[in-house]
C-alpha cells in the first residue's frame, strides 16, 4: 500500500504545484502533466500486483470524524478497476499537455491541472476505499473536480447548462448512496466496509435498489444518463476521454461492491440488470447513430457500452441466484472485462475527436470529410478505436462481448425456462447493438475521414503533435494486444472471478473454455493478417520496377464533382433514424428541389434526447418555478440573514434541550 500512498501524494502535490504556477500557464501544465503521469505510473505497480492476487497491507488511520477512518486497501476488484483509471489517466495527461496549448495566457491552466489531478487522485481513492465515510468524500470530491472541467470554457452557456445538469445529476445518486450506506450502517453498527455484510441481508432488495440507482446515475445507465451528452462535449478531450473511459465505471465498480456486500442475489436482480442494459444499449447506439457532432455521439455510445457492462453483470447474477457457476463466471468475465476495453476504445476515440478539434477547428461531422489525407495518425486511430468498439475480431471489444454471449447461450442451455427467456434477450440485443454500432462508426469515420472536404476547415486541417499522437498509439496498440492475447487476459481475471462467483474450483474451468474459444479467434485473425500482409507483399513484388499513378474517381462523365455529391452525416444515417423514428423523434428539416432549374436543395435532421425533454426537462421547470416563489427571501440584506440563522440556531437548541 505504501506505492499507493505515494501515487495519490504525488497526484495531490503536483496539481498543488500546477496551480502555485498559474502564472506561467506552460510551466504549470507540465508540472501537472507530468506529475500526473508519474503518480499514475506509480500506482499502476500495485494494481497490476492487486489482480494478479497478490495481498496488500490494508492502511488504516483514525481521525476525527464519527464512525470514519482513512482506511483503503486492494482487493483483486479495486486493483482491477484502478488499473484503466491510472493508465488511461497518464496518458491522457501527457496528451493534454500539447491539447491545452491553445488556452495559455487566455485561461486559468493552472487551476484546470488541479482539478484534474484532483480527480485521478480522489478516483483511485473512491476505488480502494474500505470505510463508507471516506469513500463518500472521495465520491464527493471527485464530483466536484469534474464539475469545475465539464465548466471549463464557462463562458459559453452550454458549458455553464451542461455543468448544472451534471451537478443536479451526480447530487441525485449521492443522495441515494448516502441512504444506502445509512441503512446498511445503522443495521450492522459500523461504516467499515468489512461489517456491512452483517446488516444486508434483511432489506437486501431496498439496498440493492438504492445502489442501482445511486451508482447507476454515475455510470449513465438510460433513463438517467441525461448529463452524459451534455458533459462529455464540453468538457476538454482529454477531460472527456477520463470521464467516460473510468470515472463512468467508478459507478460499475459500486454496483458491483455493493452486490458482493449484500449476499445472495435473487433472480429479479439479474432480470432488471438484463433489462436496464438492453435498454441504455439500444438507446445509447441509436442516438448516437443520430449525432453529428463527433464527441456527443461518442458520449451516447458510452451510454451504450454500460448497456453491455450491465447486460454481462446481469448474466452473472443469474447464474448465481440458479446455481450455475460457469454462466457467472462467464457473464462476470465478459461484463468487467468490457470495463477495461471501453477505458481503453472510448479514451482513444475521445483524444481522436480532440485532434480532430485540434487539426480542423470544429467537431461537426457535415464540415469534415477527407481528414485521412491530412491528419494520417488520427485516422488510423480512430479507426483503430471504431473497430474495436464495433466488436469486430480480433479487437478488444470483441473478447468481452464474445464472453457475455458465451455466458447466456449457457444459461440458454442449462438454466430453467424463466432465466433462459432474459438470457435469450442478451443474444438478440448483443446482436441488434452490434450492427447498430458497426453502422454508427461507419458513419463518424467514413464521413468524418474520407472523400473529399465538405469546408475550409477540413481542407486547412494539419496533423497534431507528438504529445497527442503517442498517447493515441499506445491505446490503440493495447486495444489490439488485448485482441490477440486474449486467452491470457481472461486468465488474468481469476482471483477477481472467484471472490465474485463464489465458486473458486469451478472458475479455472470456465476460463479455460473461455480461453480456448478465443484462443482460435485470435489465431484466425493471426492467419488473416498474415496472409493480407503476404499479399501486400506480392503485389509490391509484382508492380516494382513499373510505373504506378494516381489518377481521379471515375465521375460517371460529371465534370466537376464537389463535396456536395458525397453523403452527409444525416442522409447516411437516414434509413436506420427513420426505421426507429418512433424511438428517436428526429425532427427533419429539408428543402425539396422545385422547378425546372431549382436553386439547391438541403437536408438536416436532429434528434433531441427524449429521456431529458419528455421527463427530466418537465421535472426541472417545475422544481425552478417553485423555488422561483421563493426568490422574496434573497432580499440582499445581510443583517436579516444573521437574524434568520441566530433564530433558527436558537429553536434547534432548545429542540434538543427538550428531546434531552
């Protein structure tokens, strides 16, 4: 524990020191970078120790605070979560370092790199926190962290609403963890998380809801994902890629925590898990497939993949409450699993959407287009990350979502009739989400990379630097390494698996299935790259010595092709936003050709979240004007408020004298 002692130190001390140098804003975000990166590099050593199952020494300091401790240690869970949080954190730190040139000088750098050490700082402590006290504060803080990034160019009001709703969001789950730690404490006497199991099991289903709903406002399950798609765009890129590649599944790990805290799951836990994820998964591919903006679609895709990540969790807890250890084990695999392949494809889709800002000064997909030309190491990128989180083998988000299909089949085959009819919807929604997925990024790649440049901007666009490009790569290298060093990476997962499934002589043998199964996936991939690379190799042979040109796309006799020919974001999208229109609720705008000659013709769709305009935008103004009423009370007059704080101060004094 003592390595972990001095990651979260360095973390806390170099933003400190970023922001005593807020005066010269280059030395202050190298300051903060770097320390970032070194803090992180630091902890990763015990987390990677942590799951492979080696112990810690658990660190345990009294202070002050009723029924609190400083108390943190790894278990092979923590550790698994906090590996992702520190490696995607480093990397995007040193990414930002370049990213955040342009606001040298005209904003407070200094401040931004303490908030964002601050929330890998209070991230990793939320993740080996052993004391409810502590991990709320922490919880608490890394709220507060990211509300102050999500503002950062607060001078736009789409940044000031985008952090009011995460603020009304994330306060909604706090209130609803607080109840929760509140019952379990008071029924078993004590906030440290080694007592709590005692006080569970009589309102087991009531905590369970309360966690489901506090964690899951964090993870963004659908209905409550709402300040996702206004968060994530405002944010800075390497801000949003940290956000949604690790401080989104701060909430899974919750979950998760909460369900090995509370016992022996009934059948009903793993239906609703099912059926959340199915829904925040078909919800979050669609409405992302109707973006055009590059990082909005990326945020409702996060949306999409905790859908999977629930839909895997929920698999496990079925085959816990029926007794099958191998479809817990292969559920539990599968869905925290695609908790590190999200960190990793989401991290790098986002650093791309933030080159891609960098190098051509907007994220609308209608104003890009032949970006591949000019910035090539993006493009490989963020193709690299498409692939990967279409599910397409040998990536890694085809392993996770491979082990969840594993797991349901089984349960499909072995399980009575009531969990095969969820398991079944697991096989048909991983499917339906996948297809929707690949098309999705079919889109945001092809029209925001190929053909030709729809506007200045693309047409200017240049190649970002080192510090942005390398960050990328090294993503995308683990995204492939992951793919192909499959079986050993499921592996890796088994003292994690055994604590969970509650079953440690059957988890080997379920892995091992795993495995194999992947073991082949990547060896065909291995043959297929080999032999792509082989005719690549022949053609060079085949064509040395001759001249080779390049020449126009045959324009079926058309003299002059332009942009305007290619497809746009919302016509590509079109057939599948109008098939689920009842779903969406696009609002199309369009200008029909009329006449002989017509002067042009347009085409633009958009697609308003129905989840914040049809329930929580109702909620709001009615909240607002209700306390609109109140406004008589903030009169300005200061003397009038002492007086109203004496009183009330006074009445709970003598309240209490009379309850004594």
């Amino acid at each position: 524990m003592s390595l972990l002692l001095v990651s979260l130190s360095v973390l806390a001390l170099s933003g400190l020191a970023a922001f005593a140098l807020s005066r010269a804003p280059a030395v202050a975000s190298r300051v903060g970078a770097w320390g970032a990166a070194a803090g992180c590099a630091i902890g990763i050593v015990p987390a990677v120790r942590g799951i492979l199952g080696e112990a810690e020494a658990a660190v345990r300091l009294p202070w002050s605070i009723p029924v609190g401790a400083f108390s943190v240690g790894l278990d092979p869970l923590s550790a698994f979560f906090l590996l992702p949080t520190l490696f995607l954190g480093g990397l995007s730190a040193i990414y930002g370092v370049e990213y955040m040139k342009p606001y040298e000088g005209r904003k407070a750098i200094g401040a931004s790199w303490l908030f964002f050490n601050a929330l890998l700082a209070s991230m990793a402590l939320v993740l080996t926190a052993k004391n409810a006290v502590l991990f709320l504060l922490a919880w608490e803080a890394m709220a507060l962290s990211s509300f102050f990034l999500v503002v950062f160019d607060h001078e736009k009001e789409k940044a000031r609403e985008a952090g009011w709703t995460y603020m009304v969001a994330t306060h909604l789950g706090t209130a609803f963890l607080i109840a929760f730690f509140l019952i379990l404490g008071q029924r078993s006497g004590s906030l440290d998380f080694e007592a709590l199991p005692a006080g569970a099991r009589e309102a087991a289903d009531l905590l369970f809801l309360l966690a489901l709903v506090g964690f899951g406002t964090k993870a963004g399950f659908a209905p409550l994902h709402v300040w996702l798609p206004e968060a994530h765009p405002a944010a800075p890129s390497h801000v949003s890629a940290v956000m949604s590649g690790v401080m989104l599944k701060t909430g899974i790990y919750g979950l998760v925590r909460a369900i090995q805290l509370l016992g022996p799951p009934p059948p009903w836990w793993g239906v609703l898990l099912v059926a959340i994820g199915l829904t925040s998964g078909v919800f979050g591919v669609l409405f992302a497939l109707a973006q055009h903006d590059l990082k909005r679609l990326l945020a409702y895709c996060s949306v999409e993949n905790v859908g999977i990540i629930a839909m895997g969790l929920g698999v496990g807890l079925l085959g816990l409450s029926y007794g099958s250890p191998v479809v817990a084990t292969l559920g539990f695999a599968g869905g925290l699993l695609h908790v590190l392949n999200h960190a990793l494809f989401k991290g790098l889709l986002f650093l791309g959407a933030g080159s891609v800002l960098r190098g051509a000064k907007t994220l609308e997909m209608e104003r890009l287009g032949g970006l591949l030309k000019r910035m090539p190491w993006t493009g490989g990128s963020f193709l690299a990350g498409a692939y990967a989180i279409s599910g397409l083998p040998p990536m890694n988000g085809f392993v996770s979502e491979f082990a969840i299909l594993l797991g349901a089949l089984a349960g499909v085959v072995t399980l009575p009739a009531k969990a095969a009819v969820p398991l079944l919807a697991v096989v048909g929604g991983l499917a339906l989400i996948g297809g929707l997925a690949a098309a999705c990024f079919a889109k945001a790649f092809g029209i925001s990379f190929l053909g030709e440049p729809r506007g200045e901007q693309a047409s200017a666009a240049k190649e970002t630097g080192l510090a942005m490009r390398i960050p990328m790569a090294a993503l995308a290298l683990a995204c492939a390494a992951i793919g192909f060093l499959a079986p050993f990476a499921v592996r890796a997962l088994r003292p994690m698996l055994e604590a969970l499934a509650h079953a440690p002589a059957a988890v080997p043998a379920a892995l091992d299935r795993l495995a194999i199964a992947l073991g082949w996936a990547a060896g065909g991939a291995a043959a297929f790259a080999a032999l792509c690379a082989l005719l690549a190799w022949v053609r060079r042979r085949l064509l040395a010595g001759r001249p080779v040109g390049e020449g126009p796309t045959w324009d079926c006799g058309y003299a002059q092709p332009t942009a305007r020919m290619q497809y746009t974001a919302s016509s590509f999208a079109e057939p599948l936003t109008t098939l689920f229109s009842l779903l969406l609720g696009t609002h199309r705008r369009e200008a029909l050709p009329k006449g002989l000659f017509p002067a042009g013709v347009a085409l633009s769709t958009e697609t308003p979240d129905a989840c914040r305009e049809r329930i929580f935008r109702p909620i709001f103004e009615a909240v607002g004007s209700a306390f609109s009423r109140l406004r008589w009370l903030q009169h300005g007059r200061v003397q009038l408020y002492v007086v109203a704080i004496a009183l009330t101060l006074f009445v709970l004094l003598a309240w209490k004298m009379g309850v004594s």
